[in-house]
C-alpha cells in the first residue's frame, strides 16, 4: 500500500471511529473520575436502589463516570421510617455499601422537606414540641446511623416556595417558625459534626428574587454561627434555558464562606428529541461543568439519574425527555462530552 493509502486509511478509520465511539473515548487526557479528582471537584450521581441491587450495567454506569452518588429517594423520610420508630434501612444501607465498596463520596438527601413525607408525620398534627422531638429522633437516628460515613447532608430541602421571595408554608414552618431552619442544622450538626450541611433549593442557579431570598436567608444563618456548610443549587433546567450567570450566582454565596454545588443537574428536551437538540445540550452540559470550575468553592456536580430510563422527567414533565447524559439503552449521549470535555479544559481561576 502506498504512503498516500495509508494516510487514507488512517484517515478513514479515525473519522469513522470519532463518529461512531461514544463520548469519552473521543476525549483525550483521561477518564471522568480521574478528571474530576485532579481538579478537585466531585462529579455525582443520583441513584435508585432497585437498579443498584439488580442491573450490573446500571452499576457500572456509577462506578465508571462517577464519583459521589446521593439516594435519589431513598434516605428520604417516607421510606426511612414510615411510621413512627419503624425504620427501614434497607436502601439506605444498600447505597451506603455500594459507596464504601466502590470509593465513592455520598450526598444525604433529604432531611426536612415538604414531599415524601409519612402520613403520620404530616398529618400529625403535632405541636411544636411534639414535631421537635419527631425532627429529633429522625436526624439522630438516620445521621446517627451513618456517622462519619456520609460526606454531606441536605438537611434543608425547597425552603422557599416555587416561585416568588416567601419562605415555603410546609409543616415545619408552619409549626416551628423560620427557626425550623437553624433548628434543623443544630440538630443534623449535633448527630453527626463532620457532615458538610446543606439547604439545597431549585429556582435558583442564576440571579433573580428566588436566589435573592436564598442569599439573605444563608447570610443570616452564617452571621448566627448556624452550621450551614453549603447551598446546592439542584439545576433542573430545561433546554435553551439554562442561565448565564451560575458562576456570578455561585460565587456570591462561595463569599459567604459557604461551600456551593450543582446537586441535581439535569436538562430536559421538549418532544421531539434531534439530533440538533441533543448537540445543544452537550454545551449546555458543558457550560455547567465549567461554571462549577470557575468557582472555587464549588465543590461538585451531580446529575439527577443513571440514564434516560430512570429519570423523572417523563413522568414530572410529559412533553419533555432525554434530560440525562446516558440514554435509555444505557448508551453514552453528547451531555456527557460536554462533561468530560468540561473536565479536560479544568479549572480557571479568575477569583
Ligand atoms: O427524583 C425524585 C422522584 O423519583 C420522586 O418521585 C420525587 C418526589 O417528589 O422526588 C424526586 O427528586 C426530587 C428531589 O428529591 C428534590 N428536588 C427535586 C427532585 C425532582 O423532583
């Protein structure tokens, strides 16, 4: 074969094997965890328990582009004590394993929320002693539990309302006051003093009244020496819309001292997903990667769901799909280039 022909092979060969290799095989400079360790930076998943026992391709999905993963629903309060003393650590047990075998940081999600809570504790109709002591016993025993194993907690989940400045109206505000809030620091602090602890809201992740109200409320609680180690901005965005200004956003509340991150990233497509749509969202990906790289208290991303088959979306939002960077066939998508081209740019610092 001629020098020419070889050229034309080498050639041929690398363009078919750009279009056709899925994404992190097309990047050079490493894998994603590798990646996301040099620049210090957690890169994070959500996780059903089902799959994590069952489906060794769901598994390996984790084990092979991640480096934290948070319970999706299981360490939420419904299925952790369903009634009350009866607790069922059945699925918190098994993501905890699965973390520990496979080196993996963890998130703890969530502790005082307005969803997912058991009848009894909702329909309670506790006054504000009794729900103390119910707030009481339910940190203790879950963080108490996993003490020293459990990196960070979001112990404050959606305090405000979906839109709008005000303090959402949920039971614990209802029943205890703004001071749920503090209350609920001290407690998950006192239960476990090493976990980093988190409000964690969506609404958010760029600059607007939402973020505002967010800010005021995490200065206060640090001007009080209230244990707030961090904010997650969840980042469930929809295509097209995903803000320009999460690194200003970001770095406000990083000058607060406060640790910040992207804790349930996803993007989701409006019907019909092209191959247009699905090319933009890599860079909306991208985008996001970068924008935790440019603060540098950001400590981390994590998307929310393994693959398009497991996420919410669908079923939260019809209309919408292919939020995820893994599709439903357990197949890498461009999201996950931007990822991982995010990670070999690395970080800049322009603080
Ligand atoms: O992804 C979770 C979904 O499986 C649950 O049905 C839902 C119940 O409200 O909660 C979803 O997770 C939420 C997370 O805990 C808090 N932020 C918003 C997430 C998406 O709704």
């Amino acid at each position: 074969m001629s020098a020419a022909a070889v050229c034309v092979v080498v050639f041929v060969v690398a363009a078919v094997t750009t279009l056709v290799l899925p994404g992190p095989a097309r990047i050079p400079g490493g894998t994603l965890p590798g990646l996301a360790d040099a620049h210090g930076i957690k890169l994070g998943v959500a996780v059903a328990v089902d799959p994590l026992r069952e489906d060794p391709a769901y598994r390996e999905i984790v084990t092979d582009h991640y480096t934290s993963m948070t319970a999706e629903n299981a360490m939420k309060w419904v299925h952790v004590q369903p009634e009350r003393y009866a607790f069922d650590w059945s699925g918190p047990d098994t993501v905890v394993d699965f973390a520990e075998d496979h080196d993996l940081d963890l998130r703890g999600h969530t502790l005082l929320w307005h969803n997912q809570q058991p009848a009894w504790v909702a329909e309670g109709h506790y006054d504000a002693d009794g729900l103390r002591a119910v707030m009481r016993e339910h940190i203790q025993a879950l963080l108490g539990r996993y003490e020293g194993r459990i990196d960070s907690w979001d112990v404050i989940n959606e305090p405000f309302e979906d839109t709008g400045t005000d303090l959402r109206d949920n039971l614990w505000y209802r029943t205890l006051g703004e001071g749920y809030i503090a209350e609920g620091l001290w407690t998950a602090h006192e239960a476990d003093p090493e976990a980093r602890l988190y409000i964690n809201e969506f609404g958010v992740e760029g600059g607007g009244e939402k973020a505002d109200a967010l800010y005021e409320l995490a200065s206060g609680l640090v001007a009080d020496g209230v244990p707030l180690h961090g904010i997650g901005f969840q980042g469930h965005f929809v295509h097209g819309d995903v803000p320009d200004d999460l690194v200003e956003n970001m770095r406000r509340f990083a000058d607060l001292g406060l640790d910040v991150e992207i804790s349930e990233l996803d993007v989701r497509i409006p019907e019909p997903v092209t191959d247009e749509a699905l090319a933009a969202q890599e860079d909306e990906y991208r985008r996001v990667v970068e924008a935790c790289l440019d603060v540098s208290r950001c400590v981390g991303v994590s998307v929310w769901g393994v693959t398009d088959a497991h996420s919410w979306v669908p079923e939260w939002f019809p209309g919408h799909d292919a939020a995820l960077p893994f599709d439903g066939d357990d197949r890498p998508k461009p999201a996950l280039t931007g990822i991982h081209e995010a990670l070999g740019r690395g970080r800049r610092s322009a603080e």
